[in-house]
C-alpha cells in the first residue's frame, strides 16, 4: 500500500491540522541567479501575494514576505530567463513547460472528450513506475490557496484490493441494512447476490484502488480532491490505464473497519476513492453529449 502526502510550504498552519501536515510546513525562501537575471520584473508582477519587490540589486522577498509564501511557484514558472528559485527545488532539475500550439490545442481537446470511464481491466497489475508517474501528475493539481491538504492512500497489491472489496460487500451486508439513508438507496440484495455470483459490481474487477483522504475541516477539501482525482484520471489516461469513480469505496470507508485498514488518522476524512487498472478495452468514438447547460450574464 502506498500513502503520499502532499506538502504545504507556509509556516501559518493549524495546530489542528494531522500531524503529516504540520511535519511538512516550511518556509518559501525566494532567490534568484545574479547572472542570468534580466532584471524584467516578471516575478514582481506574477506573485498572487505580492510577496516580491524590486531592488536596485535585483528581486527581493523579505522575512515577513516569506512566511506568507505558500510556494505556488509562480515566480519560477513565469520567469523568462530561468533565473528564479525556491529554496525547495535547489538540486532539482525542472522540466521546461509545455508552450501553447495553436496546431496542438484541437488533440488536447479531444484527448480531453475522449476519456471514458473504465469498468472493464486487464487482471494484471499497473506496473510501480506508471503508477508513481500517474501519482507525480496528479500532485500537480491545482488547489484552494495552495494549501495542498490532501494526501493519497493507494492499494497497489491487488491482494490488498482483494480484502477492501471484501470488507465492501460486509459493509453492504451489515451496516447498510440499518442505515437510514444507504438501506434505501442501494438495492443490497442485489449488490451482494451478483458479487457473490462473481461478478464483481463493487470494485468493477479493478486491481488498483485509490483514496483521496484530507482534513476533514479543510474549506476547500472536496473541491482540492475533485480537481486531483481528474489530473489523477487524465493522467491515467495519459498512460493507457482506466479509472473509474469509486462511489462504493468511498462511503464504505466511513465505517471503522474499511477507515482502519486504509489507515484514516483522527482528524481526517476520506473524500474520494477511485477504482484503476490497465484497459481491457478501448472507446472507438466520442459520444454525444448534447447541449452544454449553459446561462451566459
């Protein structure tokens, strides 16, 4: 089983907060390369909290400023001579990013129509590189203030998949025929009769299973996870292996045993999980969509 946290760089963090979160907290220290800097301003300009200002010597980023820094990156993405820094990327090499193409934009749109969810998977597990690829894609999404709470919990055995999807179908068995809410919306008999059939209608045959798991007071919990669950499934796609939503596996993870066992802290809930392997098969066409429901002001 993998567990990654993401990290939060700002020293302003709640004491509430789980304690892979404060153990994480560092402050940004800006910096810049007196010998490639063109002295543009670029860094000024594009700092959300405008952290940066210009001396006669070059960009600067005072104490104050840097204990609000939340590294976004900004400065080090927009600068035109790859001249700024963050303290936590020295010794790292970075990757230039990937310019805009007029000729390209029409694949990337239909790469994005494209995109199905999977049911069907290959029994075969995703091999531990792809998987890592796929999770440093996703830790690149986009998030409420760049606070970065969430934290993943993947099940990359699939014996480990195997048990979760047993404690499922145990979960349907026991806690949601008294539930007042789940004893109505699943047809449990159903569920269980088909599964028991050997067809595996929770986990959709998936070896893999991801968890997207946070604060459970995080302000911006549920939109960070929607937003890295679809970098995560873009990436996926990206590499040829197939995702789908994990509904099932998400609500059985309120229950205490599923919580233990994919190693909820106290503190935290889990937001989302998804279901992922390599395809078994492959979409042909894009379906139609209709009209977009859409009120332009």
């Amino acid at each position: 089983m993998i567990i990654i946290a993401t990290r939060i760089q700002h020293h302003n963090f709640n004491s509430s907060m789980p304690q892979y979160i404060q153990e994480t907290c560092i402050m940004s220290k800006f910096s810049f390369n007196e010998e490639t800097c063109i002295g543009c301003g670029v860094c000024v300009r594009i700092c959300p909290k405008g952290l940066i200002r210009m001396d006669t010597d070059g960009p600067k980023m005072d104490e104050a400023s840097a204990k609000r820094c939340n590294n976004c990156g900004q400065c080090v993405a927009f600068c035109p001579a790859k001249s700024a820094m963050q303290e936590f990327s020295r010794g790292v090499e970075l990757e230039d990013a990937l310019a805009y193409s007029s000729e390209r934009g029409p694949t990337i749109l239909k790469f994005l129509k494209s995109r199905r969810s999977e049911r069907i998977y290959q029994p075969d597990p995703v091999p531990h590189e792809t998987l890592m690829r796929i999770l440093e894609t996703a830790n690149f999404a986009p998030s409420g203030g760049n606070n970065r709470t969430i934290r993943w919990v993947v099940l990359e055995n699939p014996a480990k998949t195997a048990e979760l999807r047993e404690m499922i179908a145990e979960w349907f068995d026991t806690v949601c025929r008294t539930h007042p809410v789940y004893s109505k919306r699943y047809a449990i008999d159903s569920i269980l009769e088909r599964f028991r059939g050997g067809k595996d209608v929770i986990l959709r045959g998936a070896p893999h299973v991801a968890y997207v798991i946070g604060p459970e007071k995080a302000v911006w919990g549920p939109v960070d996870t929607g937003i890295a669950l679809a970098y995560f499934n873009l990436a996926c796609e990206a590499l040829d292996v197939g995702c789908c939503f994990a509904g099932y596996a998400t609500k059985a993870a309120e229950w205490d045993k599923v919580a233990d066992f994919i190693g909820v802290k106290p503190g935290e809930k889990v937001w989302c999980a998804i279901c992922f392997g390599k395809k078994a098969m492959h979409a042909v066409r894009i379906p139609n969509r209709g009209k977009v429901p859409l009120t332009l002001l």
